[in-house]
C-alpha cells in the first residue's frame, strides 16, 4: 500500500511539472508577444516627435505597455509644442489609444492649428473611441518661436512647475481630463504666462508625486 501511495504522489507531482512547465513557457511567449507590440507601438507614436535630446526625460513604466505618452512637434513659425498624457490603467488598453492621439497632435501642430482646436479634436476622438470609465489626463503647453510666452493647458494632470528668477509658478489642473465629455468648456481654454531667459519647466505624471521612495 505505501509503495502504491508513494507512486501515486510521484505521478502527481509529475503532472503539476509538467502543468507549471507549459504555465511557463505560455507567460515567457506571452511576455516576447507584449514586448514586440510594445517597441512597435512606441515607434509608431514616438517616432514623429523631435527635440526630445534636449529635453530631461525621465519614464519608469509600472507594466511593459505604459499608458503615458509624450508627444513633441515643431509650429510653422518654429516653436514648439509639447502634450504629455496619462492614460486610465495600465498595459496594452491603456497604450492602445496612443496612436489615434499622436497622429491628431502631430498633424494639426505641423498645419499651425490653435491649442484649443487641437485639444477639442483630442477631446472629441479620445471620447468617440474610448470606455466611459477610461479617459486621458494631460498638460499641453506650446512656446512660440519668439520664446516670449508660454501657452499652457492642464486637464487633470498633477500641477506643473514654471521656475523662474521671480520664483516658482504653479500650473494647477483647471480643466477635465480629455475624453470625458463630449465637448470642452470655454472656461477651459488654455492659459497664458511671460517667459524670461532662463525659465524652467517641470511636467509630471502622477507617477512621480505617488512614488514611495
């Protein structure tokens, strides 16, 4: 009886091998497939951007698709206009709707289309293609080619940072995040602030302000 038990156990504890085995070899194909789309997906919706050498950029993604994007285009005049969003969620779902966003913000920049145009045209697709429960915060800000202003749009995102020589200006979120609802409010157009040789400027998602370390 106990060599029949003990053959019993063995042949068990093959099965479970064999069974966590083909568990993992289904996690490791899974997880190649998720990175292949992944590099294809950022290419896609990064590869249009520019001067982003001189820009200090810093993403930490908590899955391998990551629902933040920054996306950067040149005006005609030779400014330039910068959006970084943060999508509801995490992992492909939340990356998926980067590609309608990236195509709208680098088409209409490039024509020299207004800030409140773009975000309407935003607003109206992320709000067509997407759940009710999912949406995209973002800050907008775009400079012309004088440097002399800055115009800046903050729907839902963490406060943004303008340091100055006259001291730090917040850019506190003023308006609903894109996607929400199917028109924005007048009251949230975008907002204006002078610029001086100099200025610096601090954009976050809500990553960094819910770090623990």
């Amino acid at each position: 009886v106990r060599i029949l038990v003990m053959e019993r156990v063995c042949a068990l504890q093959s099965q479970v091998s064999e069974r966590k085995q083909i568990l993992s070899d289904r996690l490791e194909r899974e997880r190649r497939e998720q990175e292949l789309a992944e590099r294809v997906l950022s290419r896609a919706v990064e590869e249009r951007n520019v001067v982003i050498d001189r820009l200090g950029l810093l993403q930490r993604s908590a899955a391998i698709f990551s629902g933040d994007i920054v996306l950067t285009q040149h005006l005609p005049d030779g400014g330039l206009r910068v959006l970084l969003g943060d999508f509801t969620g995490h992992g492909l779902a939340a990356a998926v709707a980067a590609l309608p966003v990236a195509d709208t913000f680098h088409t209409m920049t490039l024509k020299g289309v207004s800030d409140a145009l773009v975000l309407a045209e935003l607003n109206r697709k992320l709000y067509q293609l997407l759940p009710a429960d999912r949406f995209m915060a973002a800050v907008l800000v775009t400079i012309p080619a004088n440097g002399e202003e800055m115009r800046w749009w903050n729907g839902g995102m963490p406060s943004g940072w303008l340091y100055s020589a006259a001291g730090p200006l917040e850019l506190r979120a003023h308006a609903l995040p894109l996607g929400i609802v199917p028109d924005l409010s007048v009251d949230e157009s975008p907002r204006r602030v002078r610029l001086t040789h100099g200025d610096r400027l601090l954009l976050t998602t809500d990553g960094l302000p819910e770090a623990r370390d």
